[in-house]
C-alpha cells in the first residue's frame, strides 16, 4: 500500500490535469458557439443564394445544363477531397472520416486506391499522408482558417472546378455535439438534389439585372460554390470541436473519479496511521502504569 505522501503526489498530479484539461473543455465550448453561429450566417446565405438561383433555372431552362451537367473532362474519375482535423485533441475523428469516405465511394464503385485526392487540415492519417494520388495537401496555420487562408482554399478549388474536374467533399457534418456524420457529397457539378423548387419558382413581379442576366447567374454560380465550400470547412472544424469537447469532458469526469479514489484512499491512510499512533500512545501508557 502507498503512504500518505505518495498518494499526496499522485493527487496533486491528477488535479494540474484535472485543471487542464477542465480548462481545454471551457475553450473548446467557446470556440464551438463561435463556430456555430458562422455556421449559421452561412447556411442562411445559402438558402437565400439557392432560392435566387432556382427562381433563375426556372425561368432559364437552358442554362440549366451548364449548371447541373457542365462538360466534364474526365466524369469517371473526380477528385476526393477529405478535410480532417487542423489540431487533434478529438479522438477518432480522422479515422472515421477515412473510413466512411472509403466505405462511401466503394458503394458507388469507386477504386479508392486508384481515385486523385486532395486534403486540408494538419492532421491527415499516415495512410494518406503517403498515398501517391494525393494531389495537394492545403495546411491552415491555426485551428479555424483565418479569411485569407478560406479565400486561398476557395480559389484553389475553383481552379479545379474551371478544368472541368468533377469534385467530391469528404467532411463531418455537424449535427450536435454528441451527433456528427460523415458525408461525402458532389461539389461540382451542382446537384439538382438540391435545388427541388427550380422548376416550380415563381418569378418575382419585377426583375432587374445589373449588366445582363447571364452576368449575374454566373456570379451567383461562383457564390454558390463558394458558400458550398466555407459551409463544409465550418462543419468539419464544428464537427472537430464537438468530437474534441466530448474528449476533454470525459478526461475531466475521468479525473474527478481518480481524485475522489485518492482522496478516500488518503483519508484511509490518514485515519489508519492516527489510529496506530493512538494505539501506541494508549500501548505506552499502559506499560508505563504496570511499570
């Protein structure tokens, strides 16, 4: 059995990490509602942006094509592009995003070891990190990517929409933060999935475009596919979050339980060597009398 000093030791140790990672927890939070609530901005963007852009194709049915089937050089081979986490701290967040974008371009016959990929994020699995299809590999510096760093990521990925390369998202969708999945979704060509109201929009009583028509339908396209892209790189890092949130939650429940363990354990020791320390004075005391 340890002595008092020892578990003394140990306590004091579990406590500093109890504090740290208690602290990493508050972070994490904070940084989470911040995330979210651009999260939020963006999605209410793009549902305004779709709404616009199905009012357009319902009353242009023939740029309709160029949206949703653009011509394509090589259709059977797009890009996968995973977005994994930037810091780490969130458990088994890359190994199950490699595992469902793999198990999700098997189901639509894909050869995973044959298909070009690019990636974003710090953290990428060693398995890609040595994949010679890898393309391009896009590092942010921090946790969350500044707006200069979204602006080079977008312009990156609209180059590979402009040489006709289809393109395929592999991210966690956040949907709370004990629930994020992994998704993997065409980013170009756009998918009439998600534009279901383009042939029945009604227009508006007027209309005015600032130059042409054609002008704003293709500024809006470039906004669409950006939003689209800012919109999966804020749910992986809210999805990284909530993964790293629920991590450090269970480090600190972790800790408390070793902490209240040591503790009665010490209050053992210390209850056992005041009685011994009794029973010796008591011991003493009684060989004094009969002496």
């Amino acid at each position: 059995m340890p002595g008092i000093y020892e578990i003394k030791t140990r306590l004091e140790g579990v406590k500093s990490i109890h504090n740290i990672t208690y602290a990493m927890q508050i972070v994490t939070i904070s940084r989470l509602k911040r995330i979210n609530a651009q999260l939020s901005v963006a999605e209410s963007a793009l549902r305004e942006l779709v709404a616009g852009l199905s009012w357009y194709l319902g009353e242009h049915p023939r740029d309709r094509g160029h949206f949703f089937a653009p011509a394509l050089t090589q259709p059977n081979n797009p890009l996968v592009v995973l977005i994994f986490s930037n810091r780490g701290f969130c458990g088994s967040f890359n190994g199950d995003l490699l595992r469902g974008a793999r198990a999700a371009c098997a189901q639509r016959g894909w050869d995973w070891a044959r298909l070009e990929k690019a990636v974003i994020g710090k953290k990428v699995p060693k398995e890609v990190a040595q994949d010679p299809k890898v393309q391009w590999v896009f590092q942010p510096e921090k946790d969350t990517m500044t707006l200069s760093e979204a602006t080079q990521l977008e312009e990156k990925m609209m180059a590979q929409f402009a040489s006709g390369r289809p393109v395929v998202l592999a991210y966690f969708e956040f949907k709370s933060i004990i629930a994020q999945t992994v998704v993997v979704k065409s980013i170009f060509p756009a998918d009439a999935v998600d534009f279901p109201n383009f042939e029945t929009a009604q227009p508006e009583p007027e209309a005015f475009f600032d130059p042409t028509p054609q002008t704003a339908f293709t500024q809006l396209v470039d906004l669409y596919y950006k939003l689209k892209i800012r919109l999966a790189v804020r749910h992986s890092a809210s999805s990284e979050f909530g993964q790293r949130f629920l991590l450090m939650k269970s480090a600190v429940d972790n800790t408390k339980d070793v902490m209240d363990q040591l503790s009665l354990e010490m209050n053992k020791e210390r209850q056992k060597a005041i009685t011994q320390e009794i029973a010796e004075i008591i011991a003493t005391f009684k060989a004094l009398q009969k002496k």
